[in-house]
C-alpha cells in the first residue's frame, strides 16, 4: 500500500525543483484541463470547469447586487469597427484571428474573433444611448475571446479563453471612475472572499495600461514561485471609445455630449492562479468556496457490514445539507482513495469504518494542513461547514503571510535584482517608458501596479535610473 | 391617456394581418434583440438574456439531475478534424466560418469556427476513453456556434448563436438509444413545464436527420401561424463518429470495441419559439417559469401620501418571497406603465393606490387574459406563486388548444395542401426521399416527425405518390 501511494503521487513534479513542471502535472493529472488539437486552445474539462461555474456563479450575483445586467454580443468584429479606435488597434490587432470565409464565399471584408469587445459594444451603445435617462448603462457579459498567442499555457494564456467583460457608459467622468473603482473592488473582494488570495490593488503603468484606456486599475496575486499574476483589471476608458463609436446622449442642459466608459474583465486565468497559490506537492488544493466537491466520504473497509449503509447515510444528510459532497464506494484501496482526494485538492475528506461506527464519530481529515480530527455524525454538516471556514481563512493567511515575506522595499539596484527573482519589489520609480523598458530587459520584472492607499516614500529617486521619482510602484517577474 | 396608450401599442403590427412583422416588431420593441453590425448575428439585450439565463438555469438542473456533466471545447477546429466524418462534412461545410489568418499570419491549416462539436469532441473522447469503466461517459457544453446562413431572423435563425450540446458515449447502442431518448424526454418536459409550449416528440426523416447521425429525434412546436418550430434534437450518432474519431474502448471480454455516442442541442432559437407561440397584439407574453420580471408594481397616484411608502414595502416582501418583481417608480403616466408592461409580457401587474390601501387590498391584473382581481395584501406572494401557476397552466393549455385545432388528417393531397396552410398535417407517407422534396416543391411543407407512441394508420398508401406507406408523418410548413 505504502509503495501504491509513493507511485500515485510522483507522478507530480516537486514545486521547489520545477515549479513550471509541478503546474503542468497538476492541471492535466487532475482532469482541470486538456490539450486539444488546436494550437494553442484548451479543453477545460469537467473538474475544471465546475471550478468556473462556481467562479461564474459568485460573481455573477456581485455584478447584479451592483445593478448590472448580462447581454449576449456578436463573436465576429467588422476590420473597419476594430480599427476605429487608434491605440486599440495597435494593441490588439497583432494578436486577432480573422474570418475571412463564409461557406464557399470570400468575405467582402475580414471579420475579427473577438480579442475583447469595446469596439462592438461600443457600436450597439451609440444607437442605444441617446439622453441623459439612458444612463448609466450597465451590463456585462459571458463569453470566449480569443488573442492569437504565440506561447501558451493552459488556464494562463490561451489563444481562446472564458471571461466576463463588463461595459459600462456614464454621464460624467466622476461617475466612470467610481465605476472602475468600484468594479475593482468588487475583484478584489472576491478574490480574498473566495478564492482566498490576497491582491494587491493598484494603478497600472501607461505602457501596462489596456489599449485605449484613460487609466487601468489591476489586481495583481503572488504565486507560490514568486511571480506576479494579474488577476483582473478595470479601465475607465474616458471618452475615447465614445468619441470612436459615437456614443452621445443629449444632457439635463439640452446640450449633446460624449458619454464616458468604463470596462472591467476576469478570465479562466484566476483559475491558473488559485491552482498556483494554494496547491502543494500533493497536488490541488481548492479552496472550498470554489471546490467542486468539498466534501469527499470514503468508507473504510465497506465491505463490512454496515459501513456502506452509514457511508451512504452520511452523504446524503451532508448533500442535503447544502454541501458539495461526494461518496467514493468504489472498489479503489482507502489509501488509493486518500491519495485521490489529495491530489484533487478536496478541501475535506470524511473516513468512516467499523469502529468510527461503533463510537458514532467520523475521522475528518482537512486538505490543507492535513490535521486529523474526530467528530461525532451528529451534526456533521455543522461541524464540516465551520472546518470549511476555517480553511478558507487559513488558505488565505498563509497566501498572505507567504507573499508578505516575499515583498522587498528596495533602495539600490542590487536589493532590486534580489528581490524580483522569487519576490515582489517596492520601489521608487521615475514613471518613464524608457527606465520601465531597461528594468524589464535587465531583470526580467515588469511594473505591476502603484498601489492604493499607500503613499509610502522610500526615496526621491528612481531606484534604477537615478531620476527624481514620485510614485512607489510593484515590479515583479509575471506571467 | 387613451391616446397615448393607443399610439403605444400600435408600432406593433397585428399578428392576424402581418404575423412576421409582428414578430419584428415584438422582439425589437420589447429590448429583447437588436441587429448589430455583424452581418445574420445579433445582440441579445438584456431582457432577452434574461429569459436565456432562466432557461439555461433550468436545463442546466436538470442535465445535471441525469447524471451529465459540464465542460468546454473549442471554438475552433482544424478542417482536416471537420473532415473525418463523411456526411457530417457533407452536411456543414458550406455554413460554416473559416479562420484562415491569426495575426499577420497566414494559418497553415483553415480554421471553422464550431458550427456543432462532434468533431473536436469526438478527438477528445478518443484520448480520454481507454476501457469500458470510464464508460459512459456524459458530458455537456454551454457555448455560442456559427453558421453562415444565407438568410437570418433573430433567434429562429442567425449566424451566430448560443446554445447547449451533450456529447456522450456508450458502451453499447441499447444505452446510447435510451440516452438519445431520455435527453428529448427531458427537452419535452421542460418545453411544457418551464416553457409552457406543447411539443409532439418523434423521429425524423432520413433526410432531415442530423449530418452524420444514425437517426435524429426532435420536438416539434406549432407557432400561431400554423408552422412548426424544430425546437430541440437528440441523434443517435450509432459507431459512426466512433469510427471517424477512433473512439476505443477495452471492454469486459477484453475485446477493442468501438464506442456508441449521441448528441443533443437546444439553442436561443427556443426565445424565438415562445414568443410566437404565447405572444398577442400587445406584444411579449411570457410564461412565468423564464419571465425576467414576473411582477411589475405599479402605484397609482404614488404622489398622495403613503402609497409610494406601501408599494415599495410589497415590492420588497415580494422579492423576499422568491419573485422576480420590479416597481415602477418613474414619472410615466399609470396608463403608460401598463402598457408597458403588457408589451414586455411581465405575467402580473400590481397596481396599488390610495383606495387599495384603505382597503388593505391591491388590484392584479393577469397578462394572458387580462383578467382583473383584488386581493387582500396579506399573504400576497402566495396568492401570485399560486396565480403564476395558474398562468403558466392556461398558457400550456391554450397553446394545445390552438394547435390540436389546426392539425389536418390528410388522405388526399387536397386536404393536405390545405392543411399545411396554417397548420399541420398527418399523414401518411412513402419514406421515400423523391415523394419528400416534390412535397416540398409543390406545398412549401417538409417532413417534420414520425411521432413518438403513436400508431395510426390512415391509409395503406402514401398521401402524395400513392405508393404503398406504413409510417404516419408530420409535415408541416417550418421556421
């Protein structure tokens, strides 16, 4: 048994010898997720994709709390439409799929998959937006977009990946940055809330900025190898969009205006980075919030009498209970079983057997930190729903405290270069595109963010050029 | 008012004089759609996404209720994959979109976007089934498609839409035949008890059957003009995507087999369906089950003391109770609010004034018949749960009505002509594919079902080529 166990779980690679490896072998040896035939494009496959819909379902109800509504927009993009904004252009079209067949039929104009869709919402927006009662619009959307990448990795960067993509249009510029701001926080509250990862909010670079926006905010999470992970990003895009597409509306004081947009997107990526911030050499750890199946039931030697019966007992009053719970009787070893559940990520694991059944306790086992408890049957579901808690919050401790220490405030060029090779660096910075370029060529570390409320000052001057500086800014090596 | 309310409801042409502008009118006029810039594809707008979502919410329960679940392919497939399956090529090439650039890139290998998922499902399917124990297995996708039609009607036909298709695979045909069967259960139920719309379930035509299917059972809607809707299909697809997609499985006996599939899909088209079949002169009149508002309050006089105040505490009792409610509190004349609210279909309006409250009741106005009751305020949510079932029951039952009254049993080709006319047709038929499309030539109508449980026999020979006929067919003039 001992030896069946060994094996099972070398099949994963060791995060401290090849981090990369271990992500691969996770992903693909727990069933997230696929290879397909298709450059570049993945399957995400049940277990993986009960992930985002838990993900979907969370959200989903944060976008309607805060008055948004879903709408469905075309896939394909008119070339002329894309190429009405200038610097999104440029940002995206080098990265576009383009149709330019339709049955037998050359298309009289190439049409663009959908890289994200400011441009196509924008358009419906003009028709639809004409007085100041038309305001705020709010929606969002569900959907696949695809960006033409030429390295990829499942859940990180795809050609084609799930997302959501708010978009939204107001009457002032106040009210367009309240929104992006809000939608921020909305991210980040969910990010802590129930993925358990901690984030760094802040205000991207101009050169990090979303094609065409006034000003990006980002979320950015510490993986477990250090790098940086941008979780989710909110533009308010002034009236650049609507001065492109034409999104007017005639004010309280008869006069016409711009509109100001807004727009915000998360992706299949966060689940990249939930895997690469809780998981373990045993394999996935999944938060419970977001867990497919939070509970696993594995009866121990069921061929006894009775101890199927009870097993079985058990799921039901968890499932009935509103738990995610599943019931392994299958004719797999219990220690087979344990090691599956372990790489699965299972946030708890419930092991009853004939002698559990005798004292009327279970043995609770939490995924997390391994811990072994008994626990009566009565009120399981109480007793697991508080356990489930509990891991969330230390998930999300230890993510904390385990990106904390590797947060680096440096002064000198060489603390700098430590601290981006396994870290995040703070840093004074000049906020010019050149030094922004040098750092990143010399080290590897791009600008993640100039943190929110903080306005910490390390030094006057630029920690790699020397020029006087204002703003702290996040640098890290990212995905 | 009168006036007022007059010129509201009459951008909406009569069904009787013009029943496809009406339909126009109902879907653009409603907000549910709007035609975008993209040639054949459409915005869903909010109100009709949100029918799509409590149509997905349901469906999506109950696929997971049989054991199915959830996973994403993707959108594109290479042509030499779409290519395996003879017929099924044979069947969607000339409709569908073709990437042929990514980037600056000429692709060495044209890309159709998904126009169904056989294909690359079925390369999935072959990696992932080793032996008869990962058998069988169920899978379902949420996802948007592309055709490239020639002409396009929002939700009944666009090049681009949003649907649900199950993929599966057995171990042998007896399985995958009860599953084909089980799944169009399923869609008929829901079509009855969420959609309140009738279906009669039967077998298609070889010629209608799904390209690449062994046989294709549907469901089958009549609309208030007579025609028929396909409203969901479930295809037995045999061995022959196993044989194209080397779909292998090591079974008991230690023999390679090929496995046995199936596939079944519903789509947006489903909007399109209940619009025509529940819809009147005033517009939109939606069954409660996928009503995005099932209750609209509307105050009357809300500038008199206290009725504002006792409206929103209904409002928010309601929406604690469980419905979907909304309070118009606008500036808009109660005239205007009711016909508003009529054209969107909501299922019952609260209207609530100053005489109300010093009775303690409300008047409900229902939208399928317009009847008008007071009902005590107390225990208000109950007496409109119960008054949404008796809607959604008068809905089912009056749709059935309609329709038995326009189903012809046809002996003669006479009748039949005239049958098709607005209605349905029995009949019988040779089977033979020449007789199907001079049918179709002479009358407009095709082949819609051999339906399911029935079996009468009207006549010993064929309806139109008088050849001997053993089979009743429904045809019909279709959407």
């Amino acid at each position: 048994m001992a030896k069946k166990q060994e094996e099972f779980v070398t099949h994963i690679a060791r995060r401290s010898e090849d981090f990369s490896q271990w992500y691969t072998d996770v992903i693909l040896k727990t069933d997230m997720v696929d290879y397909s035939d298709v450059k570049g494009c993945m399957v995400i496959k049940p277990y993986g994709y009960g992930v985002w819909e838990l993900i979907q379902h969370e959200m989903d109800a944060r976008f309607k709390a805060t008055g948004h509504k879903n709408a469905y927009f075309p896939l394909l993009i008119p070339e002329s439409l894309l190429m009405k904004e200038a610097e999104h252009v440029e940002g995206f079209a080098p990265e576009v799929a383009w149709v330019t067949m339709g049955g037998k039929e050359v298309l009289p104009e190439r049409l663009a998959i959908r890289p994200t869709s400011e441009t196509i919402i924008g358009s419906m927006y003009s028709k639809w937006v004409q007085s100041y009662r038309d305001l705020p619009v709010l929606m969002n959307q569900w959907c696949n977009v695809m960006r033409w990448e030429k390295s990829t990795r499942p859940f990180l960067r795809t050609s084609e990946f799930l997302w959501q993509e708010g978009h939204t249009v107001h009457a002032t510029l106040e009210e367009a940055e309240e929104e992006t701001v809000r939608m921020l926080g909305v991210y980040k509250e969910f990010a802590e809330n129930v993925l358990a990862i901690p984030v760094i909010t802040g205000q991207k670079s101009a050169k990090e900025k979303f094609a065409g926006a006034e000003h990006t905010y980002t979320m950015e999470a510490m993986m477990q190898d250090g790098k940086a992970l941008q979780m989710g990003t909110s533009h308010n895009l002034g009236q650049n969009f609507a001065k492109s597409y034409d999104i007017t509306f005639l004010d309280k004081d008869g006069a016409l205006k711009y509109g100001y947009t807004t727009s915000w997107g998360t992706s299949t990526r966060m689940i990249g980075g939930l895997i690469m911030v809780h998981g373990d050499d045993r394999g996935l750890v999944l938060p419970p919030k977001v867990a497919p199946v939070q509970v696993e039931v594995v009866p121990i030697a069921q061929h006894k009498e009775g101890v199927f019966e009870k097993a079985n007992e058990l799921f039901f009053a968890l499932k009935n209970a509103g738990l995610r719970v599943e019931l392994d009787d299958s004719e797999k070893s219990a220690g087979w079983k344990f090691n599956e559940c372990e790489m699965k990520g299972i946030p708890v694991r419930v092991e009853i057997g004939p002698k559990d059944i005798e004292k009327g306790t279970v043995v609770l086992v939490r995924r997390d930190n391994f811990e072994k408890t008994f626990a009566p049957m009565e009120n399981l579901a109480d007793t697991i729903k508080t356990l489930l808690e509990d891991i969330h919050n230390n998930l999300f401790e230890q993510a904390k405290a385990r990106r904390d220490a590797h947060i680096t405030q440096a002064t000198d060029f060489e603390t700098f270069k430590q601290g981006v090779n396994g870290g995040f660096v703070e840093a004074m910075w000049c906020g010019e595109r050149d030094c922004e370029d040098a750092i990143k060529a010399e080290t590897g570390a791009t600008t993640r963010c100039m943190p929110f409320g903080e306005h910490k000052c390390l030094s006057d001057v630029c920690v790699h050029c020397g020029r006087p500086a204002k703003r702290l800014m996040i640098f890290a090596k990212a995905y």
